[in-house]
C-alpha cells in the first residue's frame, strides 16, 4: 500500500510513524518495505496488484465492503482499481513488504505459457495463507531489481495467482519448446555475464517474448533466465578470486553493484563469503 496517510487520532510522536522505503518500478514491478505504528491509509485504490506479506503486527484493510486482517505470515491480494484503505490491526507495529505488478504484465506471463485462460485473475478471498507465495514475496527483495529478475517475479507470481483464481497452476502447462532459441539466449547471457541484460536484448535475438522465453528457460535449463546469468556472473567471480584478484575489484569487473551487493549474492548461493572463498582456494 501507497497512499495519502492518515494520522491516529492519538498524534504519535515523530519516531512512532514508522517508516515507508519505496523503488521505481522496473518492468512492470515496484517494490516496497514499510512499517506504521499508528499511521494508517486513507481510501485510495492502485493501478496495479498488491500483494503484501505481512511480517509483524497485524494489517487491518475495508476492502470490497468488509473488513479483513492479516496476520504474520500471511498474505493480502489486492486488485487493480479497488478501493481499500490499511492501518495497524493491534497495538503491535505492522511490518510488511509488497510488491505491486502490473496487470498487463501478469496477463502476458500466463498467455506465454499457452494456458487458455489468458483473463486476468482474480482471487476473491483477499487474504491467503500460501506458503509458496510468502517465500516468493520474500525473495522478491533478496537481489536487484534488474530486468530479467522482474520478469523472473512476474511470471513466478502470476504462476500462484493463476491457481488461486483459476485453479491452474501456470508451471503444469506444457507447450513447445524452441530449443534453438533458448541456446542462443544461454549463451548471449554467458558472454555478457558481466554486465545488465535487458529482456528485450533476448527478445530481439530469440523472437520470444520475455515471458515466453522465461517460461521456456526455465523447462529447459531449471532455473530462470536471471538466475542462470547471476551463476554465470559467479563464476566470473570466482576466476577471479582465483586469480587474487581483490573481492572489492572483483564487484567492479563482473559486474554487480558493489562489494556488498555481490557479498550478499555470493554467500545465498555457495554458502561462504568472497573472502572465505578466496582464503581457502589459497591454502
């Protein structure tokens, strides 16, 4: 949620609002972190789904005429164009993170499957407890908000929205595969690992559409086009810790932000830190 806020009769000090943290959107996904103590939302609707995990406290929304709560651990799925409001539900602070999708993006990743409901979805029960949607939204934060990683988030999201609106789980949905197409589109990612790869350079070289190709990818190689490029930029890392080359050099030459951006990275997929690496690969 995203609003005009609406301050607590009860006029909470400065420190007690809590906070708001907001990106721009990228490819048709925006994310953001937040956490009110007595600050709420007035009425005000989004062009686009919200899907808001919560992580603390409780989210209390009037939504569709009724009043719902979202407890820890659960998930609130909002529909473009309608009307709610939110506010803290208990004396607890409510800490959430959302990400808001576009709903023309959404209806493009689950035509790209071939699935014969191309409509957009919609899932009448405004709070789920879906284990695999939470530890999406979860990883939704976990990287960059590159191109080929938004496409990765859309297309993994409208998977579940796909099946709590229309019982239909995107990933069951076997088309063709163009294997030609999705080799040229592997190694384009293996000779640019160092650097941001665009979905519509892949577009341009495979005649796929982002999502089709995100689709494909993943059937064909078992992970996404971003997940494959982040391994094949690793292992631009690791040549060059191998090479003695200084970690903080070694962000800059493959690629990533910076030292920390490529620590993090680093450390979630082989389970030590650069350093570490380096250390034991010189013993």
């Amino acid at each position: 949620m995203a609003a005009a806020l609406l301050q607590s009769s009860r006029q909470p000090h400065a420190r007690e609002c809590g906070w708001i943290r907001d990106e721009q959107h990228v490819a048709g996904v925006g994310r953001m972190r937040a956490q009110l103590h007595e600050t709420g939302y007035r009425a005000h609707s989004h062009d686009t789904y919200t899907l808001s995990l919560v992580e603390g406290g409780v989210q209390e929304f009037s939504y569709r005429r009724s009043v719902h709560r979202c407890a820890p651990g659960q998930v609130s799925i909002l529909h473009p164009d309608e009307t709610h409001d939110g506010r803290p539900g208990s004396d607890v602070p409510l800490s959430y993170r959302c990400v808001h999708l576009s709903p023309a993006a959404v209806q493009d990743a689950i035509a790209a499957t071939g699935a014969r409901k191309a409509a957009l979805p919609f899932v009448r029960e405004p709070v789920v407890y879906h284990p695999g949607l939470a530890r999406d939204l979860l990883c939704a934060f976990e990287a960059e908000l590159e191109p080929l990683f938004a496409d990765s988030l859309i297309a993994s999201l409208a998977n579940h929205l796909s099946g709590l609106a229309f019982g239909i789980r995107l990933e069951t949905v076997q088309g063709r595969l163009d294997v030609v197409a999705l080799d040229r589109a592997a190694e384009f990612l293996r000779s640019n690992a160092d650097r941001v790869v665009h979905s519509r350079e892949l577009e341009a070289i495979t005649s796929l559409t982002r999502f089709e190709l995100a689709t494909q990818f993943r059937r064909r190689f078992g992970t996404s086009p971003y997940r494959y490029l982040l391994m094949r930029r690793l292992d631009l890392v690791r040549h060059a810790l191998r090479a003695g080359i200084d970690p903080a050099q070694a962000a800059l030459q493959t690629g990533f932000a910076d030292q920390s951006h490529m620590g993090r990275v680093f450390r979630a997929a082989l389970g030590m830190t650069p350093r570490e690496f380096a250390k034991l690969y010189r013993r």
